[in-house]
C-alpha cells in the first residue's frame, strides 16, 4: 500500500469514525433503528459546501452543518415520539425528504468546492504535501473530541439517562425519566455527529454530490460490529475506542480490497466499492456466529 492511499484511507476512516459514534448511540444506546444517517450525512455536506461558497468561514459553515443534521434527528424523533410512527418508518421518512430537501440546499447534483477555502487550509495552506498529513491529523483531532465528549456525556445523568431509555424504555419512564426527552436529545446527537461528518468529508473530497450519502448506514453499522467483535466491552469509554478502530480498520479493509492485484485479476474496479462494501459487512456479520460456534465445538470436545 503506497502512502497517499495509505493516509486516504485513515482520513476516511477516521472521518466515519464520527458516523459510526452515530450510529452507535442509535441503534445500540438508544436501540433505535435509524436510516436517517443516509440523509444526514449528505445533508451535513450539502449545508457546508453552500454556505461556504457563499462566504461563511468554513469552521462556522461545519458548526452549522452539524446543527443541521441534528435537526434531521430531532424530526425523526418527533415523528416517532409525538405521532407514534415506528422508528425504522420514521426513519426511511426523514430520509426520504432529506433527498429532496439536500436538493433544494445544493440547487444541482453537485457542488465544488475547488478554489475555496476549507478548515484544512487554516493551518496548512495550499500546500499538497502538508495537507497530504495534515488532513488525517485534524480528523483524529475531531474524532478524539467527539469520543472524549461521548465519554463524558454517557457518564452524566443525562446520559445515564438515555442510556437507560435505550436499555428498557418502560423500567427508564417508570424512575421518573422522561423517554421521550432522552430519544429526542440522543437522536439529534446522532445525526448531528454523521453531519459533522459530512462536512469534513467534502471539504477533504473537494466537493458535495447527491450519492455521497448512499450505504452511510451500514458503513457506520459495519464499523461498529467490526470494533465490538474485536473489543467487546461494556465500559463506554472502551466502546467508543472500539467503533473508532472499527472505522479506521474497515476502510483499510475496503482500500486493500480495492488495491489487491488478485481482485483485479478476478475483475474487480474501483465501481464495485458497493458490492465489496456489502460483501465484507456479509464477513463481519458472519464472523461473530463462526466465533462462537468454533468456542462451543472447542468446548465440547473432550479432554
């Protein structure tokens, strides 16, 4: 693996790591199936492209970005708190109009962001082989202070308290906890994380499409399972740590793929990204279940 790809591959990583700390807290915090990351995360782009090719500071176009996709959250929450609409329903809806919605924000397919200014020039400039380290480096800056804020959150009452919502909603309501409360907050820091990291991934991609949100949700997932497989743990600190692994191993895992001379042989190109994507989440699902049997046949065997 040469160096660019390599440091490509990382940056990415560690940017979906902000996706998978999402997707953690919905679909294993709160125990809430959300697609609205497919929407979010183009939304957290679409937001930040346009308002900095219209002059916002790009480190206040990444704040609104994720204020943005929190709001995205907020609106699944609502749909399924206040209209009593299933989650996974609930979700696919918001998803659904996030398409139009980041459509309108855009007003084409595709916005670039070539020539203008991004976070990463802050402190690097134009200068390819500095922004060639220094991408990578402020990623992890956001991830480690995404992963320190979630260690500290999940350790308030607060965060006790969703925590508890997700783990038995009516035990949780009948200590005086307001559920809906807690699904509303912990669904809009979700969103807003995958947001976050729409917006650093166009500013690192140069420019904002419509398909970039497409597969956002089982990347996340499939970071996830790839960390809890590899440290299980029930420490969120750890947990956190894990899906952060998890991401960065997962797109070393896709670039390998991508670069394996066997698969290229085989007929494999860069297009078929989805299908080697979908085919390594097949692996990750299946490991867990070969783990354990391969325990239990070890278990029985006799002495």
């Amino acid at each position: 693996m040469t160096t660019v790809l390599f440091l490509g591959a990382l940056e990415i990583g560690l940017i979906y790591a902000l996706v998978a700390l999402g997707v953690l807290i919905s679909f294993r915090i709160l125990d809430f199936p959300d697609l609205t990351a497919d929407g979010s995360f183009p939304l957290g782009g679409a937001v930040c492209a346009v308002c900095i090719i219209n002059g916002v500071n790009p480190w206040v176009a990444t704040i609104l970005a994720t204020f943005a996709g929190a709001m995205a959250g907020f609106v699944t929450a609502w749909l399924h708190v206040s209209l009593k609409i299933l989650q996974l329903l609930a979700s696919i809806l918001v998803m659904l109009a996030l398409y139009s919605v980041n459509l309108r924000i855009m007003g084409s397919p595709n916005v670039s962001l070539l020539g203008e200014p991004i976070i990463y020039d802050t402190w690097a400039g134009d200068n390819f082989e500095t922004l060639r380290y220094w991408q990578p480096l402020m990623a992890l800056g956001f991830v480690i202070v995404g992963k320190l804020f979630l260690d500290w959150f999940f350790n308030t009452q607060t965060g006790l308290a969703v925590r508890a919502t997700g783990a038995n909603a009516r035990m949780a309501k009948a200590q005086g906890i307001s559920t809906g409360k807690m699904v509303f907050l912990g669904m809009a820091i979700s969103n807003g994380l995958i947001a976050l990291g729409g917006a650093l991934y166009v500013q690192s991609q140069g420019g904002v499409d419509m398909s970039i949100g497409v597969g956002t949700i089982v990347i996340g997932l499939a970071a996830v399972i790839i960390g809890e497989t590899l440290i299980p743990s029930k420490n969120i600190v750890v947990i956190t740590l894990a899906v952060v692994i998890g991401s960065i191993l997962y797109r070393f895992f896709i670039a390998i793929a991508l670069s394996s001379d066997t698969l290229r042989e085989i007929g494999f190109r860069a297009q078929d990204l989805n299908l080697v994507t979908a085919l390594l989440v097949v692996l990750v699902l299946v490991a867990p279940q070969i783990k354990a049997k391969m325990l239990a046949r070890g278990k029985g065997m006799p002495s």
